[in-house]
C-alpha cells in the first residue's frame, strides 16, 4: 500500500478519534443525582426504556462489535508497516476507533418534568376534540404565558376559534417526549396538524447528532401514531447571547441534520431562525435568558406558521 493511501488512511482514523474523544468527555461526565431537581427543574427520573427506533435520514453509523475489531486490527497492521512507525505507535491510543455511545436522546424516559402533567394530556386525548397539536419544550409551552413574555395575546390573535391541544413542557427533552407518546399521550383523539420543535433542552449533554436522532424518533412515533396528520417540524431556535454559543451550535447542527426528515407528504421541515437574528447573530424578540422568546418573537413566530397551520386544516 502507497504511503500516501496509508496518510489518507491514518488522517480518517484521527478524525475518528477527535469524535471518540467528544464522546468519551460526555460519557466520563458526572452523572446526575436522580434525587436532587436541577437546571430546568427535572424531577426523579426512572431507568430509562431500550432504544426507540430512528429513521435512516438522521440516524448516526453504528459499526459493530466485529466491524470495530476488523477496523482497529488493519490500522495496527498500518501502523506497523509505515516508514514513521515509532511514530504512529507513539500515539496509537488516538487511533483506536471505538462504536458511539449508546444514545439517551432516543430513549423513551419517564418522570422528569413531564410526569406531573402526563395524566392530564392523556386524559385530554382521551375525551377532548381538536385539530392542532402543539408538541415540545418550554418555547412552545409559553404560548400558553401572559403577555408581555409569554403567546397568549398573540395565540389568542392567530388561533382563536380553532381547536388547539398544547402538549408541550417547559424544560423537557427528546426522551421525555418520546416517553409521553409511547404512554397515552400519542394514542385517542387523532389531530390533522402538529407542529413540533425539541431539543434545546438536550444540548447541555448531548451531541447534534444525537439530538437529532431523538427528533427523528420523536417523528417516526408520530408517524405511527398519528398516521393521516401533517407535521410541521420546525427548526431548533436559537439561543445564546451569540454565534459562538455551544448550545446554538448543537442546536444548528441539529437543524441540519433533521431537515432531512421532510417527506414533503406528511412532513414537512421549516426553519424561520432568521426572523430571531440581528445582522451579529444576536436574539431578536427574546427574553433575557436568551432562550424563551417574549411577545414579539411569539409574533414572529406565529405569523411565520399560522397560515401553513390553519391551511392544512382547509
């Protein structure tokens, strides 16, 4: 083999191993108590279920065990037939490549902040007509907060008169959701629209890729369960006070990854992130915390999506 194949070679092994290095830094993290309520106010949470399904558009390679051995055992053979061997060897512990972690975004988790509120959604789609279902985190949650922070003006002008359900939580994740459909709240009534944006909340220990394969087995649940709706998948919104937030970079690599999922049928992605963003990627139309949106992001936002939303029901 040239050395120049083998060069190509070694360099893909290290860029491996820099994504190794990234997940291992996340793996080695200290692990939350599960007793103790932190950062977006999670409560207890329960082991969580095996792995949901994910679809291919976003799913990450998962090489196997044997595939892992067959790999790490040619670049041995590489390293020991190059010219710079000494070298190589050196540093071999940098080009071991290794299967990525097990991914907590697409397991289904119970308790958590969803938990108190579970009951009441399931018994909403149990007995309760409506049209449109709004599903995620806090960013959709608050439509439901007075104004001058919260949507509720602005919901009140966009949807008044149609049948909204909000399903959504403040400080909830992939897992949290998935957990809630698979457990009553995907089942009864059957909505014709969904609007759904996930993820933020996944950012402080997760990965982009791993965040969107956690949306995209959010979609493939709804899929399932509400098979004759159109779902409008928006895009992660930005957060931090700039571009060079780590939490808007995960939510960006996200983005980019789950816009895939559009079918063009039944799926259908959106990313008005635009309308938030100064010409110096600062917020606009958001709250302090860099994060929620306040009653003119609430109305971006809405004017961006009402006439898709109410469209569909025609």
């Amino acid at each position: 083999m040239s050395k120049k194949v083998l060069f190509k070679i070694l360099v893909c092994a290290l860029l491996c191993a820099g994504v190794v290095r990234e997940v291992k830094s996340q793996t080695n993290a200290p692990a939350p108590n599960p007793a103790v309520r932190g950062g977006f106010g999670r409560g207890p949470q329960t082991p969580p279920e095996p792995p949901a399904p994910v679809p291919p558009e976003v799913a990450i390679p998962h090489p196997s065990a044997e595939e892992v051995t067959q790999i790490n055992a040619d670049l041995k053979q590489l390293i020991s037939a190059s010219p710079d061997k000494d070298l190589l060897q050196k540093y071999e512990s940098l080009l071991t490549v290794r299967a990525p972690r097990d991914n907590p975004c697409i397991r289904p988790t119970a308790g958590g902040v969803r938990g108190p509120r579970h009951q009441a959604f399931v018994d909403i789609a149990n007995t309760n007509d409506f049209d449109i279902l709004f599903e995620g985190d806090s960013i959709t949650d608050w439509w439901q907060q007075p104004s001058p922070q919260g949507g509720k003006d602005v919901f009140q002008k966009y949807f008044e008169g149609f049948k909204v359900a909000n399903f959504a939580v403040a400080g909830d994740t992939t897992q949290g959701l998935l957990w809630g459909l698979k457990h009553g709240e995907g089942q009864g009534h059957k909505p014709k629209v969904i609007m759904i944006m996930i993820g933020t909340n996944n950012t402080g220990s997760n990965s982009g890729a791993e965040i969107a394969e956690g949306v995209g087995a959010i979609i493939l649940e709804l899929r399932n369960d509400f098979p004759d709706a159109k779902i409008l998948l928006l895009a992660i919104f930005p957060r931090g006070a700039g571009p060079s937030d780590s939490s808007r970079q995960k939510n960006e690599d996200a983005n980019k990854i789950i816009a895939r999922l559009q079918d063009g049928k039944h799926v259908f992605f959106q990313n008005i992130n635009d309308k938030f963003l100064d010409n110096e990627g600062k917020l606009i139309g958001f709250r302090p915390d860099n994060l929620h949106p306040n009653q003119t992001g609430y109305e971006a936002w809405a004017s961006a999506v009402a006439p898709t939303l109410k469209g569909w029901l025609q």
